[in-house]
C-alpha cells in the first residue's frame, strides 16, 4: 500500500503509461486463457522477502498507472503454488482494494479533485458490476465469456500499446 501511495505522484510519459497498461491488461488475457494442469503437489510457503518484494514492485506499478495489481498477483500465487485459485481471487480482491485506496489518497493528496459527477460513474460501476456478475455467474457459459472477455481486453491492450 505504501508503493501504491507513493509511485501516484509520480508523472509517467502517456506513451510509457499506455505501453505499461497495456502490458498488464495482456498479463490479464493469459491469465485468463491458461490454465496449468491440475497437480498432487502441495502447495508450498512463499518466504517473506519474496512476498514483500512481489508486493512492493505490483504496488508500484497500481499506484504508476492506476490499477489495483491483481491482475499480475492472482497469476503469481497459482503459477507458483503459493494458493489455491480461491485462496488466490480472496487474496487478489483485498490487495485491489488496498492498493486502489492507498493510490487514490495519494492522487486526491497530490491535488486531484473529484468533480460533481463522480459520485454518478462510482454508482454505474457498482450497478454494472453487480448485474455483470450475476450474467456471468448465472446466464452466460463460463467458457465463452472468458473468450469474449479476453478478446476485449487483447484489443484493448494492442490498441493502447500502438496509438
């Protein structure tokens, strides 16, 4: 939380920012299409200084270009058998929204001002989150929606990455 703090008040080129992003969202589409084979193998202990090392370089980057960083988290942990994938999206969750507040007070401390509408896009978002998560836990096939899902976001990262 502290990195995050920290690296929103630094200034990023908007090329280096789209480029970073982009980077993270196609971090995302792999996740999201790989899956490694399941494995007997026990889960092993992460050792701390590793752990406080991944935390401050994925805090770093959240609070660099505004994401929460468990896009890049959530692979690690499974990756490296340091969690199970629920034991991984529960750690994830916190970790975004920890990150996300800790870049947000250090934007609104640097100066940012929310305007008038703010509070209306937090509400879409909210709203919009809530009903797509009941379509895609409920209505839609699990395997076309990560399809789709992550056709959008490659396009979205190829598009940030190239213009």
């Amino acid at each position: 939380m502290p990195a995050a703090y920290i690296s929103s008040h630094w200034h990023i080129d908007p090329t280096i920012y789209k480029i970073i992003l982009g980077i993270c969202l196609l971090i995302a589409v792999v996740r999201m299409l790989y899956r490694p084979p399941e494995s007997t193998k026990p889960f092993r202990a992460i050792p701390r200084i590793l752990a406080l090392s991944i935390g401050l370089v994925l805090g770093l980057l959240s609070g660099m270009i505004g994401i929460g960083g468990g896009i890049i988290l959530s692979p690690l942990l499974i990756i490296f058998r340091w969690s199970t994938v629920k034991e991984a999206a529960g750690i994830s969750a916190m970790f975004l929204l920890l990150n996300s507040f800790s870049g947000l007070a250090g934007i609104i401390n640097k100066g940012y001002v929310p305007d008038e509408n703010s509070i209306i896009w937090i509400l879409a978002a909210l709203t919009g989150g809530l009903i797509g998560g009941y379509i895609g836990s409920n209505r839609l096939p699990v395997t076309g929606l990560k399809y789709v899902l992550s056709g959008i976001l490659c396009f979205a990262a190829l598009k940030l990455m190239m213009f």
